[in-house]
C-alpha cells in the first residue's frame, strides 16, 4: 500500500474570459518528400521509411503519423505519416496532441491555428488569452495567473474552461492526454493532481514524500495516476500507480527510475526503466490488468502515448536508430514498427590501445597509464588479476582530450581501504561497453608483468611494509602495515605465507624479505621470502638456546642490511651482522654489554631519532620503555628513557620510515593495535599513540613482528 496522501479535490470558482475567435481558413500545406531540415543520419537509412534526423524529436504522437522537430531552437517543424510522407510546416512553433492527429502553430500573439494532419478538414484559427501549454484532441490547454484553462471550439461558438480543485501554489503542467492532465503545484513540486479534461476538475491529488525533491516522471490518463517518488528509505525512490476505479495505489517495485513513463488504456510504459539490475536502457511495459512485464528495444530516448494503446519511442534496436511504433497484439506480446529511420549505428570499434608489457614501480611516486580509444563514447573497465595469487584490481579511468580518450592510470597502491600490488605477472581485462547500451562491448585481453624493488619490512612483494602475525595454529600471515592504520580498512587483506610456524619459540626478520626462527632444539632457521610465499628454509645452526630473546631489522653497522640482536639468559646482549650471503648469513657474533636482564621487551626498529646508526627499544620490567641510539659501529649511546605505562603492551613491532624519516611502531596490546609516528627526535622520539581501528585480535595470535 502506497503512503502517499490521497486528497479530495477542492473546487474553486470559473473565471468568465472573453475570446476573440476568428474563422478564418487557410490552406493546408503542401506534403514533400522529406523536411526543410537536412536530415543528419548516423549511417544509411532503411529504405522505403520515412528519413528522421539524428538530433530530432518527436514531439507528439497521433493516429496516422507523429509531429518533430529538427533539433535546435530554430529548426523547422515537420509532420511524418506513418505511410513515409513527410510533410514541412510553416511557423517558429508548433504544438501537437498526444493521442491525435492535432497539430497546433503558434503565431506567437494569442493566435493558435489547427490542423488535422490526417484529413483535408479545413484548419481552424483561436485568439485567446494566456500561454499555449499542451494541445488535448482539439481542446487547447492554456495558463494564466488564474490557473489552467481548456480552450475549445464548437462551430462558432469557442468555450474556455477553468480547471479547479487544483491545490493553492505555484503550477505547472506535468502531462497532457486525450481525457487527462497532471499538474504539479507548491512550487517545488511536491503535489500532483489527476485533471478530468471532461469536468475540467481534479480527480485526485498526492503529496511528495520528499517535498524538497518533489516527483518526477509523472504520467496521467482518465483511469490511472503514476509518479516517481524519491525516498531514501526506498534506496532511491518507487514508481507509484494510482488506480481511479478502486481508489488504490500500488508501489512498482520492480520498476527502476526510468528517464520518461506514458500511459495508454491498458500498458504503463517507461523510458529507461528495465527490471531491478536490468543492463540497458530498454523500454518496459507493464499490464495495468495483471502486472506482467514486457521489454522493447534496445535503447529508448524519447515516449510518447500514441493512438489506440500504441506508444511512439525514439530509440534504437538491432543498431538501427529511428521512431518505432510499439503496439501489443491480443496475445499480450508486443511488436516494434520502425517509421522513421536516422540510420544505423556504427558498430563499436577499438581504434587505439596502449598498454606496457613491463611497468616498474621504483618510488612511491611512480605510476603508468593504461590506455584505450573508440569510435563512439564508451563506459570501459578494466580489471587486473595477479596471477599467481588470483588478487584482483579495478581501476578507475579518466576521459581525456586530445586522445587517447580512455586513460586508466596504476600506481600500484590500492584504495584507502585496500593493499598494495603484488609484483609478478599479470593478466589484464578491459571491457567497453557503450553509454548508449545498444550493442555488443568489446573486450580486450593481456598480460603484463610489475616489477617492484625490495623494501624494508616488506614480506609479500607489494611495495609496502607489513606486520607479520603467528596465529595459534602456526600460521604466519602479513599484514599490510598502511592498511593496519587506515581508520577505513573494515576488511583486512592479510597474505598468508606459511605454517608451521609453532614449532618456533623466538622468531625474528633481521633484513629484508628475510625471517628467522629457533625451533625447541636451539635450531637457527632462515626463510626467504619471494613473492607472496616463502622459500624452503635454510639451517643457520645450532646453540641458539642460550639466548631468550632475539630481535632485528635495525642497520647497526651501517653496510645497508639489518642485523640481528640476541640476549642471551644472563643478560648479555651480542651481536649478529648479516654478511648478505644466504649460506652463511651471518658473522661470528661480537658481544655488545651486560645488564640486559632488566628488560622484558626488545625491538629494532630502525632509525627513531636521527643517529647515524639503528636504534634499540627496550622496556623494562617496571613498563618504562628506553631508548638506545646507534652509533653506527654495532654499539650504542647511554639510554633515554621514552616514558612508562608500556607495560600493557605485548609487542612493539617495527612498520617502517615516514616521511619525516623516522621509523613508525605498531604497539600490540590485549585490547588491540596503537601507532606511535617517529618524530626523529631525540626528546621527543615518538608523537601520542592513536588506537586503531583495525580487527587483528591479539588474542587470536601467539607473535608479532
């Protein structure tokens, strides 16, 4: 049941006006084999049908052909049979009845003469007061400061009939049809009424639910009302259908929005509609008996109700763009007669593509463009499908001039919400589709390959650094360290790298794209990582039971690669630097100092305060976090106390530099994840935590680096 308010039509009293009517006839025109205009067609027309021009409109529709115009303001004015005669008509405005062969020229003084386009019956000229609005059979529609008006003639005598029950405020016409006028009133339209042209009163009236928007695409005949009503309760608006018989009215809910609707005896047909998810925009006609639903043609532009039930459309089907007559047989199913012809549509044809085999993704400012042009305007899209993982990328495209026209740019970043691109091999698909939806897309295939240089923390080749996350099962998982502090991330995107992770009790990522772990024997092992997966691990050696915490990532000689930290249970700190060679990973250890006992919590971050070498941050038991500047050499400055309360942290977990140079850290805690944003300074080493507001549950995993 529509919520729309049905109101009681409030009459009001008729305006007596005097008409000058003249009887004067003039001639008919001479028919002619084509317009005054030239007509502009997109290809060849059918032949033996009427030629139309490609910026035409029809303007009504009536029982033995339909009244166009050329297109621009001052184009001429032409009458089309049905039969293929085209007839030219004189004048700067012309006015026809829906439904009739009427056509009314406006002289532009109060003077209207009509026409029956379909007889030889004389034409018959009326004076009268106010504007022209809408032609109804032979019944002028006009509007003064009085309201509507239907202006008609009977021999000799002219009678002039103010339309009343109309609700008080600013108006407008909505639609004219033999029997039946919509108005739209309150100036911003947000009150529609049902006009018997018989009584010259209003049947009914509805009230917007969206009074600021008011409705659209509103359509009226001497039995049915139908609107568009935006609502954003209804995700965007619903056709309504109002019923005069039974006084009901029904929301369409399959109806989309649609760009015009009409209304004949039995069909509601709209513009654009189509069903919910229909591609296209085909015209949709719908049983006013029992709702069945039909689609015609493949593009409709322009609907007119014509004569006898039948709809006039400007469209386009099988490609061919023209003015169909649509009528629906006693079985129910409709048939399309094309009248007029502007050609045929150009099929859809790709006439430029530039697309790299190779893109390279060296610095954060890097990007490439992807590039395609056509014959006709055309809405493209273009996905990229990693092949090795199955991740996919939409890209978004812009419209260029000059050419080329479609140009969908990569960077290798994903939307604020999503991660960073893999390297490795791609395939790519671009698909165009008109913006006219009239035709078969065109598709284009490839592949390309990313190339992404190795960056620090960055475990999953994608260009960025990530937090690395042992679950209880042993999974190891990282995550993105930008998606992880995106305030929008809702979904996170984790690249799975490995299990077996469990048979670990200390791990740590020394260089880049290299982890370690110590097994329960005392058991060195080193992964490489490469692409979104890890190598077979490497044995490094044995004897690593002695040591109860090992860190790394920082740079603490100064050679370009991370090194690694281990304390050993007395609490001596020493030193592992990396060689560079996987074979042998590391040199003999050297031993950095005693006392290391104090803390609990040990992290390499990297350079936090600007020294010349990696810095350490080690909180000790009491929660209070110091820290040791590198000097460059493997050893380090006396300490600086941060601060305290780190003590409801489990993790502090290294996510590279920004763009002040310092390195950035993820604090894990039982009650989620907090960035500290290095200031690269000494005093002040780190800004305020921001809780964020990523879902990885600490509880869900065992280790964090």
């Amino acid at each position: 049941m529509s919520s729309a308010r049905i109101r009681r039509p409030r009459l009001s009293a008729a305006v007596a006006v005097a008409l000058a009517v003249t009887g004067t006839l003039l001639a008919a025109p001479a028919a002619l084999a084509a317009p005054a205009a030239p007509v502009s067609a997109v290809g060849a027309a059918v032949q033996g049908v009427a030629p139309f021009p490609e910026n035409g409109t029809v303007l009504s529709a009536g029982e033995t052909g339909f009244l166009a115009k050329a297109g621009t303001s001052l184009a001429p004015y032409f009458w089309t049979s049905y039969d293929g005669t085209v007839t030219a008509l004189p004048g700067a405005r012309h006015l026809g009845a829906d439904g009739s062969d009427t056509v009314v020229q406006d002289s532009g003084d109060g003077t209207y003469t009509l026409r029956d386009m379909g007889s030889d019956a004389a034409p018959v000229v009326i004076t009268t007061p106010g504007r022209l609005v809408a032609v109804v059979g032979t019944t002028l529609v006009t509007q003064d400061a009085q309201g509507f008006h239907l202006v008609s003639r009977d021999g000799d005598r002219v009678e002039r009939r103010t339309v009343t029950g109309l609700p008080g405020g600013e108006a407008r016409l909505g639609s004219a049809v033999p029997g039946a006028l919509t108005v739209l009133t309150d100036g911003g339209a947000d009150r529609l009424s049902l006009v018997d042209t018989t009584t010259a009163s209003v049947v009914t009236t509805v009230t917007a639910r969206n009074s600021v928007l008011g409705f659209e695409n509103v359509a009226g005949s001497p039995t049915h009302l139908t609107w568009y009503d935006y609502t954003p309760a209804d995700d965007g608006g619903s056709f309504h259908l109002y019923d005069r018989a039974t006084g009901r009215t029904q929301v369409l809910d399959h109806v989309g929005g649609g760009q015009s609707v009409a209304l004949s005896e039995d069909w509601l047909a709209v513009a654009g509609g189509g069903t919910l998810g229909q591609v296209g925009w085909p015209l949709l006609l719908r049983s006013l008996a029992d709702g069945r639903e039909k689609e015609v043609l493949d593009r409709v532009d322009n609907l007119r109700i014509g004569a006898d039930g039948a709809f006039l459309v400007q469209g386009v089907d099988a490609r061919e763009k023209g003015v169909y007559r649509i009528t629906v047989g006693a079985d129910g199913e409709p048939a399309a007669r094309l009248v007029a012809s502007s050609g045929r549509l150009p099929d859809l044809t790709m006439t430029l593509e530039d697309v790299p085999k190779v893109v390279d993704f060296d610095d954060e400012d890097a990007r490439v463009y992807l590039s395609w042009d056509f014959n006709l305007s055309v809405a493209p899209k273009l996905t990229l499908t990693h092949t090795a993982t199955g991740r996919q990328r939409t890209l978004s495209y812009g419209i260029h001039s000059p050419g080329p026209r479609y140009r969908f740019v990569w960077n290798g970043d994903g939307p604020f919400t999503g991660t960073g691109d893999y390297s490795g091999e791609y395939t790519w698909k671009m698909t165009a589709t008109e913006t006219s939806d009239v035709g078969p897309s065109v598709e284009r295939t490839g592949t390309l390959t990313l190339n992404r240089p190795a960056t620090p923390r960055d475990f999953d080749a994608n260009g960025f650094p990530d937090v690395l996350a042992r679950d209880a099962s042993g999974g190891l998982s990282a995550y993105e360290a930008k998606q992880l502090g995106d305030r929008y991330a809702d979904t996170l995107s984790p690249t799975p790298l490995g299990t077996g992770w469990n048979t670990y009790t200390l791990t740590a990522s020394p260089s880049d794209r290299t982890l370690v772990g110590r097994d329960r024997d005392g058991v060195l092992w080193m992964h490489r990582s490469e692409g979104q997966k890890l190598l077979p691990r490497t044995k490094v050696g044995g004897g690593w039971q002695v040591y109860n915490k090992i860190v790394g990532g920082s740079d603490l000689n100064g050679d370009g690669r991370g090194d690694l930290l281990a304390t050993d249970t007395s609490g001596v700190l020493w030193l592992y630097t990396s060689t560079g060679n996987t074979a042998r990973p590391f040199h003999t250890r050297k031993k950095v100092g005693g006392g290391w006992q104090v803390y609990n919590l040990l992290t390499a971050p990297g350079n936090v305060a600007g020294a010349s070498g990696g810095d350490l941050l080690a909180r000790d038991k009491d929660g209070v976090l110091w820290l040791y500047l590198g000097k460059g050499d493997g050893t380090f400055t006396a300490r600086r106390q941060i601060g305290g309360g780190w003590q409801k942290y489990t993790h502090l977990v290294p996510v590279g530099t920004n763009d002040a140079g310092a390195a950035d850290v993820y604090a894990v805690g039982p009650t989620g994840l907090v960035a500290y944003t290095g200031l690269n300074s000494t005093t002040r080493p780190f800004g305020p935590g921001r809780t964020l507001t990523a879902d990885l549950d600490p509880t869900r995993f065992t280790a964090f680096f």
